[in-house]
C-alpha cells in the first residue's frame, strides 16, 4: 500500500466515522409580541441548549410533551429555521452540522 492510498483510506475511515446530524447548544427563541398595553412579552423558548450526534447507522427518537419543541428542533435540523443567535457573543454559538 502507497502513502497515498494509505492517506486516502484513513479519510475514508473518518468519514464512515464522523456523525451523520450534529448539534451543540441549539436553541430557537421566539417573540411573544406585546400585550394590549404596549409591553413586552415574554420570550418562548422553544428549543434551549440541545446538543446531541447520530452516528450512520444509529436511530434517535424525540419523544416529549406536546409543545416541548420536537417540531421546531425538526425544522431546525431541516434549515426550515435558523438557531436563535447566543445573546452577548461576537459569533453563533450555536452548530448544526449534517452530512449525507
């Protein structure tokens, strides 16, 4: 076996390895808009903080209350929404990483 085709098997082998679906610290916070008086609402938080990876091969189940934010972290991973930017940070502290 050559270097290079040693090179190219080991990038192979990481690539069988790396996670299909990442996520760090994700989170989707929505505006409540105002009440009748002019205040603001509070934020909804629908998704705070998820992390987790799925390696090729592996199933996940999100299984939780109705309204604890199983559609919106799916839309999330889908890129139908954007991850609510991490407040006080000069970049996204949020990841969302898919591989096909």
């Amino acid at each position: 076996m050559t270097a290079d085709s040693q090179i190219e098997a080991g990038q192979a082998r990481d690539a069988e390895e790396a996670p299909i679906i990442e996520t760090v610290d994700v989170s989707k916070h929505f505006s409540a808009g105002r009440d009748p008086l002019g205040r603001a609402r509070p934020t909804l938080k629908a998704v705070d903080g998820v992390s987790l990876t799925i390696q090729r091969g592996e199933t996940l189940a999100l299984v939780g209350e109705t309204g604890s934010g199983k559609t919106t972290f799916g839309r999330l991973l889908l890129g139908l929404y954007r991850p609510t930017p991490c407040a006080g940070r000069s970049r996204a502290c949020s990841r969302i990483r898919t591989r096909r």
